[in-house]
C-alpha cells in the first residue's frame, strides 16, 4: 500500500491550475457578496413602508427599462412633486400598478389631482386620489434584477 503525501501533490500542480483555482474562488466569493448586497438592499425598505416591484413595460424608458427592479417608499399624496416617479393603481381600475413621472399636482379640499406621464408615452393619466392616501415614490432601480427574479421564481 503507498500512502501520498498530498500536499506535495498539490505543490507539484502547475501554476496556471493554481491560478484558476484562486480566480474561481475569488469570483464565487465576489457573486455570494453581490447576491447578498442585493437582497439587503430590496428587502431592507419592506419594514420601512417600501415595495419593490419589477417594471414589466417600457413606459419609463429610459430611466426605467422592462426588468428593472424598482423599490418604491411609501408617501403622502401631498408629498408628491412634480418629476417624481410614483407608483399608482391604474385610473382604469384595472388592478395593477402603474410607475409613472408626476407632471401636475393640484390639491382641492381633502383630494390630490394628479396629471401622470410615462416618459416614453404620448398620452397623460389625470385621476385623483384622497389627501390621506398613499402613493410609491421610487426611491432606487437594480437594473434588470427582475429577469433573473422572474426566471428563478418562475412567476
């Protein structure tokens, strides 16, 4: 029976396999940091009145493009500027939610009139909502996140 000594065999391993061995472990550790950055970054906001959502359309180009992942703080209606990009249910009742740029505000009595405007549209929302409400104002994007979210999760 031989016995190996094996760190002699790994001393004998050409430099180039030790190399690679470093970068591979280098980049893994480089991609488990990332992915945990990103996590504590979209899952931070979430106690603190946050959403985050993923941009499905192209309505924002090209501050936000179809994949980004957009986290939202919740606000006040009267807090809303114009330029802020906020996030809405749609005027049409249609259940979902819409990220567009505030173009007018006007409040009148206990409501907030909104004129909204996705940066690659043609056409404006005017709704309405109550003074105590809430409204999303994007507070940051991780670009094309959502692909990766929607691939690994299959929704």
């Amino acid at each position: 029976m031989t016995v190996y000594d094996h760190s002699l065999v790994a001393a004998a391993r050409p430099a180039p396999f030790r190399i690679l061995r470093v970068l591979h472990t280098g980049a893994a550790a480089a991609a488990l940091g990332l992915a945990a950055g990103l996590a504590v970054a979209l899952l931070w906001s979430t106690p603190f009145g946050g959403r985050t959502l993923i941009e499905m359309s192209g309505s924002m180009s090209p501050a936000l493009q179809p994949g980004d992942v957009v986290v939202t703080r919740g606000i006040s209606p009267l807090d809303a500027r114009l330029g802020d990009v906020i996030t809405f249910p749609d005027p049409e009742g249609s259940g979902r939610l819409l990220t567009h740029r505030v173009r007018q505000v006007r409040v009148s009595g206990t409501s907030v009139h909104f004129v909204t405007q996705g940066d690659a549209n043609t056409s404006a929302e005017r709704w309405s909502v109550p003074a105590n409400g809430r409204l999303g104002r994007v507070a940051y994007r991780v670009p094309l996140l959502g692909f990766a979210l929607v691939w690994t999760t299959g929704t």
